[in-house]
C-alpha cells in the first residue's frame, strides 16, 4: 500500500517526479518527546535478577549489543528472588506505567511543540503490551485533564511498526483539520510482558525489550491559537507499507497454559526476512518522487534488535553513520517497540545536522509481518 497525504480536493501539493513540493496542506511534526521507567539496568544485572546461569541463555544476552534497557521488573520476595507476575498484575503494571511514561512523553512534546494539553484535538495511542478498555487515550484524557471534546484513536496489538500506522492514520486526520493538533503517542511497558523462565525461546525476547514512550506532534498549516509552526519541521510527505504474508506466524502472542499468561513469540530467523524486503518498500516509497535512496540524507530505522539493523543495513547499502541513531537507542535502551524510531528521530533533532530541503525515511517493522516506512521533507 502507497498513501500520499492531501487533503480532498487539494491539488496544488501532489507529488511531482522530481519536485515533491511541501505545501502548507501537508502535516509537518512539530514537536516529539520521550520517556521511560525509572530504573535502568544492564544485561549482566538482568540474568543476576532472575538467576540465569544457562551458557547459551546468557550468550543471547550479551551479545545483544544493548548496554541497558529501562525495565520495572518483579520485586524480590523475602529470599531475594522475583518471582514471575500473574496475569493481572501484569495488566495492573501496564495501566500504571502507561498512564506514567505516557503522560511525561505527552507533555515534553507539546513543550517542544510550543502547546499546551488545552491546545491537543486529537489522541492517538499506540500500545502492544496490554489490552485496556476504556483504552489509555480515555484514561489520559481524564488523567491529565484534557478537553473532553478532543477526539481520539487507540491502536492495540500491531506491535513494533504500529507507530508509523499511527502516524498515517493521524497524518490523514491532520489534513483534515488545518490548523489543530493532533500526537500520536506509543506507549509500550515491556516489562508488562514479559515471561520469565529459562528457554531459549523468551530468552531472545528477555533479552531484547524495554519500557519507553515517545509522542510525536502534527499539525496542518498554522493555528491562531498557537504560534506559527517552528521553521524546519518537516513535512510529512508519504506512506509505504509492505505485508510479508508467508511470516504472517514469526512475531505473535501465544497464550501460555503453563504460566497462565500470554508469551511473545519471535522467531529467529525474521531478521533476515525484513532485510530481504526493505529495498522492496523502500523502492515502493520512492517511487514517483524523483528519488533515489542515495538522496536520502536521514534514515530512521526501528532499533529492533542488532540482527534486524544489520540486515536493513545490507539489503539498503546504508553506512553504519546512517542507522547511529538506531544503534544508540537499541544500545541505551533496548526495543522500546512501537516508539522506537521516535527515539532516534529525537536524538537526530538534538544534533541540529537537518536542513531546508533534506529528505528522511522513517522505517518500522513488526508483527504481519509487516514492514511500514514514511516520506518526510525538512
């Protein structure tokens, strides 16, 4: 699926090959913010909490190229072990942390989009590690005390490239209402879901995941409510998506009968099968624009795990300088999964390196499989 955003009957702004022109009826991001759990910690620590002694369980662990994630793991119990959590604590742990790395990643993006919660119209909220009804938009919204009329959006269980689902869906909201602001905001505590044992099988997914939240700030044209858009927010320009049907299975929640609890399931071998597909969307994403990858000057790529950056990294003929900012966040904090790129765009912005007329491809990937990428122009 190819989606260019504009709205209805707007013509003025239609990708041209070799023009891409950014209107002012395309939605620019105007603001990002992040946050995670309080505690952090190593992989070393992390086998010392659960006592995992298994030669090949820990290899996962430390060679995973992440120095520390943010988790909020069980609390020992009068021996000093942690023991595993039941199902609902786990969702209570979820609601919790949600509500708390939410609120902080949705207020240091509208301070950076120069907004206030009074200003928000639309919410949309992205999680893959609970199941809440009302969902966490309703409970922010009442939580911090948002507009009751500000309309909202949650997306539950697409996983790590649900952000940039977000983002489209919102990008076509944005369009439709210039001059008011809309964040999509992926909230994901890992740590909520987790299985713990000693297999191989949760141990690549142990291994990998941390809490973290990241939102990120559209608007359409300008509004007299607030100031102008800040110059230099990119425009968001296009869509691309690629289903991989045959590894529909390679990412998925199972229910676990013996823990009583759902188990992520990642098989070893899906790194592998999004590399083989990036030039695929990527080549889909450019098509019609006038562009080749080398005009590419910013890659935004999901910190998935070492292999998946590796494989992109191959199959896009991308430079290790291309994909810092992905490596940085896998390696400070893990997979935060649907937020992750967001973590990266946040570090390119704090670098000041972006330029007037400079392209950057935001790419995700998760369960679908599914590889989901974003035309955008400073």
């Amino acid at each position: 699926m190819t989606t260019d955003i504009a709205p209805s009957g707007t013509r003025d702004d239609v990708l041209m090959p070799g023009a891409l022109a950014t209107a002012v009826t395309r939605p620019r991001i105007v603001g990002v913010g992040t946050a995670v759990t309080a505690a952090s910690y190593s992989q070393q620590e992390v086998l010392d909490a659960f006592g995992i002694t298994d030669p090949k369980v820990r290899s996962v662990f430390l060679n995973s190229a992440i120095e520390r994630r943010n988790l909020a793991l069980p609390l020992e119990d009068a021996h000093g072990l942690r023991t595993p959590e039941s199902q609902g604590d786990l969702l209570d742990k979820h609601k919790a942390l949600a509500l708390e790395m939410g609120g902080e990643a949705l207020r240091a993006c509208l301070k950076e989009a120069g907004a206030e919660l009074s200003d928000l119209r639309h919410l949309c909220c992205v999680t893959s590690t609970g199941l809440l009804v009302p969902g966490i938009s309703a409970l922010l919204i009442r939580e911090l005390g948002i507009d009751r009329h500000c309309s909202r959006t949650d997306i539950v269980g697409m996983g790590c490239n649900a952000g940039l689902n977000a983002l489209g869906v919102v990008a076509g909201w944005s369009a439709a209402h210039p001059g008011e602001l809309a964040v999509v905001l992926c909230v994901e505590a890992c740590s909520a879901a987790y299985t713990v044992d000693s297999t191989m099988r949760t141990a690549v997914v142990n291994s990998l995941f941390g809490d973290g939240a990241a939102a990120v700030a559209l608007m359409t044209g300008e509004s007299p409510a607030l100031s102008p858009a800040k110059d230099g927010a990119p425009a968001v320009l296009k869509f691309a998506s690629c289903v991989i049907p045959e590894a529909v299975d390679a990412m998925r929640y199972d229910w676990d009968r013996d823990q009583s609890r759902f188990s992520f399931f990642l098989d070893p071998q899906i790194p592998y099968v999004v590399g083989a597909h990036a030039e695929l969307v990527v080549d889909r994403l450019l098509a019609g624009t006038g562009l080749r990858r080398s005009d590419i000057r910013h890659w935004l790529v999901h910190s998935g795990g070492k292999k998946v950056i590796d494989a992109v990294v191959v199959n896009l003929g991308l430079t290790r300088h291309d994909v810092r900012h992905t490596v940085g966040v896998l390696r400070d904090h893990g997979n935060v999964s649907s937020g992750s790129f967001l973590f990266s765009y946040e570090r390119l912005l704090e670098e000041g390196v972006t330029r007037p007329g400079e392209y950057g491809v935001l790419m995700t990937m998760g369960p679908g499989s599914t590889i989901e990428t974003a035309l955008i122009r400073w």
